[in-house]
C-alpha cells in the first residue's frame, strides 16, 4: 500500500521468476499475474489447462508442469485433456483408455500406441450367441471373446468341425451324424 | 432491425476468460480501450472456459473444468457464488436468456445440453443423442432460439431448436472444422462463428439460406461475441483478443492481456439489455 509513505509500503511480489502481482481490493489477497508458461493459480503453484505436475512440490515431490502425456491420444482442440496435478488423461480417444490413454477400452482391443488411429482399438465384437454371458468384451490385446463349448473364432462366431447350432446360445451340439452314411 | 438505426448502448465491455481469471476490456464504437482492461474476478484454482452475461442482473456466469461447476458473481464486485456443483463433468459454453431468466451449457464429458434456471434451480436435460464434442452455445431469447456448436472431427455441425428443446435441425455441415465460438447479434440478427480447423470466421441470417465468409487464415479462434460491427475473437496462438469487421472482413484491433496463456470464453456486457421481449418474459 503505497498511500501509507513508509518505505516498507511496497513489497516484492511473492512470485516465481519476477511475475508482477496484483492485490485484491476486497480480499486484499496478492495474486501474481504473470505465471511462468504452464503455470497459474495464486502463487503459480498450479498447472495450467493442458499441463500437469506439482511446481511446488505441495502434494508430494516437486514437479514442474509438463504438457498432457497421453500417449497422442487425446484431441488438442479439446479442454480438460488431463488431470492438473496428477496428469491422468481425462479425455482419450481413439477407443483408448487409461491413465496415460496406453490401453484399449472395454469392449476394444488392439495396440493403443500404434501411431495410426484406425488401426488402434478395434471393436471386439463378440458374437452374442457364441460368447460366454453374452459378453462384449474380449482380451485387450489379443481380442479373443471368451467362447461357450465347442464354439471358435476370434468373435466366438462358429462352431468347432462337426458341431452346430450356435443360434442356440448354449454352445454348439455334436452332429451325430451316421458314420456310415456321412461322407466325413 | 438494422445496427445504425438502434444505437448501441454505450459504456459496454468484453469480458474474457483467462483459465484463473475473468478480465474486462471497454469497448468504445469500434475500439479496444486497452489501457483500461482490469481483471474483474481472480479464481485462481479453477480453469474458466465458457461466460455469459446478464443485463438484467449485470452478473457474469461462467463454467470451471477444473471444479466441474457453474458460478456466477457482480461485475460490480462481490464474492462468486457457485449454483451448480453435481453431476458435470466438463462444461463449457453457457448462455443466458435473460428474457426467460434461464441459462443454458454444454457438457462436453457427459455430452449433453442442459438448462436451468438462472439460480441453478430446476434443472432439466435438453439434449443427450447426437453430441460428440458440444462446446459453443448461444440464445436469441427474442425468437426462442437456442444454437450450439460440435466439433466431433468426423460430422462438424451448428445446430439450432427452439429454447424448450423441442424442432431441433442441423443448421450448418458442410465446410466446417472446429466450431469453437458462436455468436448471435441481436442488433444485426447475425449468427457467427469461429472456426479453428477452418481457419474462418463466418455469418449467416439463421432464417435464411447462405452464409457468408468474414475472414479466413486466422490462427486459432475459441471464443468469440459481436458488439456493432465487429466480430472479437479470442485466439489460442496469438494469447489475444482480436477484433474483425464484420463488413469490410479485416482485422482492426488486437489486445493481448500480460499474462500470457490460453485465451477462452469471451462475452459482450451490454450496458443496456438489447431491445425486446418474448412472450413467456411478458406473461
């Protein structure tokens, strides 16, 4: 407060890397104006939109902002990509998934790194009638849907040689066909 | 209605959000009065994307990713209050029917249009099907219409229906990228937008067909609102505002704020509410 004419009325402002700051009129709480890039809040202890970390160490070790990591899937048009302070991707894409959006999500599979987008995630695409509980989801990398007896295929999809009636969502039946009059 | 032969309310202002902060520019005819842009309200913990003004209570509104809230304060000062804190999960745009006394948002986490009333009462969701990434929404409370933007990469698209929800329409499609900002004028009966994949600033009369190109290879827009002729955006790259006439397509102004980071949300604070009512204001 200058208007009181001592020559302790001006202070340094409290801030990183000579921020200027302001003063509040009404709550007279100071507030640098002038963050370092990346970050913000009052004391620039905070990261801003589209950066994560901890600059003053106030929840654990120091880390300073960093941009979002999540692993280029995540839209740069988009806000809130992740979380502020602990960096957990809050907006994947792709079908992508987890904290770092490194994973396929349910009901997908494939390789969330992969750098072309089509061919990340694919749907599992279980087949209802073949997979156990007519689950659609299957193993994240591998794609395989759990299968009722005697049922095959990526997408539990047919029956295994000489089993049918997988319309019947029970698994497939042996065909106890004649082995004199079949061919095979 | 024609801008020249309403005047435009004098005393009127830009308010702008800045992540932390929302700030406040006056505008005089067509010029930034730069040296007079003050900081309105520090809230330094949260990350600010959309605002919106009322005349009638001259309170502004905004959305918080950070908090996953809705709060409003004075412009004339005075401690934010928050009116809604459940069930958001990434709010962006609002607007204000000041008419109505409603505010309406996107979210663009649960995807979906919601409204409630100006105090966060009566809540109620518009919208849920068709919304990919719903993020600018305006109101013409004068004829009931509410517009909104989606920036879904695979189907860009503007989309209009009347304030209760009800006649919803693709009004825009084709040669859009990422609708970031809308704006409707009042005075001019104009919708704008702001488009960052595009790279254009566009106008059309909702109720009639063709559109028009205002000006192109801008950097990256966000926000943007009308005030007379010109067209203000705010830009990502360029950490400012710009202003555009809207009848000659050319940039005439640019005001960067100190602080230099992201630019989001930007509204016209009309000194005066603009001129008429609708009919559920006046029964």
């Amino acid at each position: 407060d200058p208007t009181v004419g001592s020559s302790e009325d001006c202070s340094p402002c409290p801030c990183p890397s000579g921020s200027s700051c302001a003063v509040v009129p009404k709550t007279r709480d100071v507030v640098c104006t002038n963050c370092p890039t990346g970050t913000t809040g009052k004391r620039c202890e905070l990261c801003d939109d589209g950066y994560y970390g901890d600059p003053f160490g106030n929840e654990g070790p120091v880390r300073p902002c960093k941009q979002c990591h999540c692993s280029d899937n995540i839209d740069p048009n988009a806000v809130g990509n992740c979380n502020r302070l602990t960096g957990e991707c809050l907006k994947c894409i792709y079908n992508t998934d987890g904290f770092y959006c490194d994973k396929c999500k349910d009901g997908f599979y494939g390789n969330a790194l992969n750098p072309i987008p089509s061919e990340k995630c694919n749907a599992c695409n279980c087949s209802p009638y073949g997979s156990v509980d007519q689950q659609r989801n299957c193993n994240q990398v591998t794609g395989l849907c759990e299968c009722l007896t005697h049922v095959m295929g990526r997408d539990c999809s047919q029956c295994e040689p000489g089993y049918y009636n997988i319309l019947s969502g029970q698994g497939c039946q042996r065909c106890d066909c004649n082995p004199i009059g079949s061919v095979n | 209605t024609r801008p020249d032969v309403i005047p435009l309310p004098p005393g009127t202002h830009l308010l702008y959000a800045q992540s932390g902060k929302i700030d406040h520019i006056p505008v005089e005819g067509s010029s930034l009065k730069k040296n007079k842009a003050k900081t309105l309200l520090h809230v330094p913990d949260k990350v600010v994307i959309g605002i919106a003004y009322d005349c009638v209570d001259k309170m502004v509104y905004w959305t918080d990713i950070a908090g996953h809230t809705i709060s409003r304060a004075s412009i004339q000062g005075g401690e934010p209050t928050t009116i809604i804190e459940i069930d958001l999960k990434s709010p962006e745009g609002i607007a204000v029917d000041h008419l109505g006394r409603n505010i309406f948002w996107t979210d663009s986490g649960l995807d979906r249009i919601e409204v409630a009333k100006m105090d966060g009462d009566q809540r109620r969701v518009l919208f849920t099907d068709d919304l990919v990434n719903p993020r600018a929404i305006v109101v013409d409370p004068v004829n009931g219409n509410l517009y909104w933007t989606d920036w879904n990469r695979d189907a860009p698209k503007i989309e209009t229906s009347y304030m209760d929800g009800t006649n919803r329409r693709i009004l825009v499609k084709d040669d859009l990228g990422l609708p970031n900002g809308l704006t409707y004028d009042p005075y001019s009966a104009l919708l704008c937008w702001a488009d960052a994949g595009t790279q254009r600033l566009e106008c059309m009369n909702p109720n009639r067909t063709g559109r028009r190109r205002v000006i192109d290879s801008i950097r990256y827009p966000f926000g943007i609102t009308s005030y007379g002729r010109n067209l203000y955006y705010t830009d990502w790259r360029r950490e400012s505002i710009i202003a555009v006439d809207r009848n000659i397509g050319r940039e005439s102004d640019e005001h960067q704020p100190s602080k230099r980071s992201r630019l989001y949300g930007i509204t016209t604070a009309y000194s005066r509410c603009p001129p008429g009512q609708n009919h559920c204001a006046v029964n």
